[in-house]
C-alpha cells in the first residue's frame, strides 16, 4: 500500500514488525501509571448531574460516567499501593463506600450490570516515529493511541484521538502525492501540535494528583507543587465564579491547554480570588478513615493481585 494508517491502538504490534523489517524502533516516553481502577456499570434512567464527572476526594477519586443506551459507569480511582483500598473490589464493600458520597451515591441507585472490575497497571506512553529529525519508515503514520496514550484518570483518551483523527485527514488531503518522506515528517509535527501538549499536560495532572493520593495513604505531606495548586483553586471556584467554571470547562473539553486559559489578562489573580482559600477536599464525603470503615476495611492489605487493564484511555 501507498500509505498504512496503524489505529491499533495502545497494543499496537508496529515496534515489533518494523524490527522484523529490520528498521530502527521508534522512540517511546512511558510513565507509569500508579492507578487504580474500582468500576461498575448500570442501566436504568439516566441520573441528574450534581457534580463534576470527576470528584477528587481523601484517598480516591470518583467518576460518574455516562454512556449510551441507558448506561453508564462509577469508578473509584486510588493509588495502586493502597492496599487496604483492595476492600473495594469486593461489590457490598464498594457499594457501602460509595454511598458515603452524596453528589456520587445516586448514581448507583440503578440496576448493575456488572461486578466491580478492577484494574492496574494503565500509564502514559508517547511514541515517535521520527528521531533526530529522520523517519524509522516512511509510508506508515501511527494515530490515536498507537502514537500516544495516557492514563484513564481525566478521560482524554478518546478526545486527543479524534482531534489527531481531524489533522490526519487534513494532512492527507493536502499532501497528495508529496513524497513519503515529507508526510512522515509532516504528520510529525502535526502530532507534536496536535497531541504532545495535551499528552504532557494529562501526565502533569495525573501526576500530581498521584502524589496527593500517596500524601493521603501514607500521611506524609507532600511538596508543594504550584501548578497543581492553581489547578485544584481553579476547581474549587467553579463553584463561585462562572468565568472559572468556564475556563475549567475549556480545558475539560480539550479547548485550550491550562496554560492559554491561564496567560489571559487577570486568569490567575481571578483562580486564586475563586478558590484559592478552599480546603483541600472541598466536596463533601468521608476522610480516610471513614471510608476504610465503610468499605469494611481494617487497613490491613488485600493480598489478591489485580489484573492487567485493557480498558481504553
């Protein structure tokens, strides 16, 4: 073929048969994950929205996330090393917790359609076909997850997919019949507009909110992280000021990075009036301890192993 499209996505077999052809690899960023997924699916009427799809509490983050056809999941996300939150795999003890939640509880006041799934071991991968400004092959451009993907913790996956999707086809109805290597180093630079940014930004965020968890499991207080801090009052004062809630709906919706929102005149100065003296846990639900006694949990570890994750990003 002219031209191979790899959207295999994150299992993408492209480093080993280009090593087969006895091409040089491309070149990969991996960060790893440290998250823990607690998720069950339920069907019924869809349940009113009174909160952010994303909550972020002592020791877990909650995701209430519609689908289509009547569905939709909740999931805990913790730390892959907080073991006595291995209690959560077990639906009585999961369904407990969650109650303790109230912008969350009503969200599993429905039939369940599945048990609680837990997975590990999901990072965030960047991989490069181009190095030191050469293509490893020319004639293949790898898209969507196959290129880059993070972790499901901020639910970007599929979004920073179909915004690459768009430059792909942009690219190709311009390029016709450039040569092969161009396009490759073409596309990659549209890849390096398009998707690096957000992929950066992903791991920044997950990043520092992995710290915090690890801050709640072990008590120790973790340093001060000041994009993290600005991140957390812009989201504390959504609930004060429309433009802050406007500006964290841009960067949710993938309409411009945190840093564009933020370089505007008064941004920052306006975060920081919003939110930027609310507690560390603003939205009501239990500490650490409460929950662990909800789940049923001594704080004692679950000795069970979680299983590999195939979930998306």
């Amino acid at each position: 073929a002219d031209l191979v499209v790899d959207a295999s996505g994150r299992g993408s077999p492209l480093p080993a048969l280009l090593t087969d052809l006895g091409a040089e690899p491309p070149a990969e960023e991996q960060e790893e994950g440290g998250f823990v997924y607690y998720s069950r699916h339920f069907t019924g009427p869809l349940p009113q929205i009174r909160g952010p799809v994303q909550q972020w509490y002592d020791s877990v983050s909650i995701l209430t996330l519609p689908a289509d056809n009547g569905t939709w999941s909740v999931t805990f996300v913790g730390s892959a090393r907080d073991k006595p939150l291995r209690a959560l795999r077990d639906p009585g003890s999961w369904t407990a917790a969650m109650r303790c939640y109230p912008l969350a509880a009503h969200w599993i006041d429905a039939e369940p359609i599945t048990g609680v799934d837990a997975f590990g071991g999901i990072g965030d991968r960047l991989r490069r076909l181009v190095v030191d400004g050469r293509p490893v092959v020319t004639g293949v451009l790898a898209l969507g997850d196959a290129a880059a993907f993070t972790n499901p913790s901020l639910g970007r996956g599929a979004s920073i997919g179909l915004l690459h999707a768009v430059r792909l086809r942009e690219l190709l109805r311009a390029a016709g019949g450039a040569d092969p290597v161009e396009v490759a180093l073409r596309w990659a630079q549209d890849t390096a507009e398009s998707v690096e940014p957000w992929y950066r930004a992903t791991v920044r965020t997950s990043g520092a909110r992995f710290a915090e968890l690890e801050s709640d499991r072990t008590g120790v207080p973790a340093a001060r992280d000041e994009s993290w801090a600005l991140v957390k009052a812009m989201t504390a004062g959504t609930r004060n000021d429309p433009t802050v809630l406007r500006m964290l709906l841009e960067v949710a919706g993938l309409l411009a990075l945190p840093g564009e929102v933020l370089s505007r005149p008064g941004a920052i100065e306006r975060v920081w009036t919003a939110g930027g003296d609310a507690p560390r846990y603003p939205l009501p639900g239990p500490d650490r301890t409460a929950l662990l006694a909800a789940a049923g949990s001594s704080g004692k570890p679950h000795s069970r192993p979680l299983r590999p994750s195939m979930w998306l990003s």
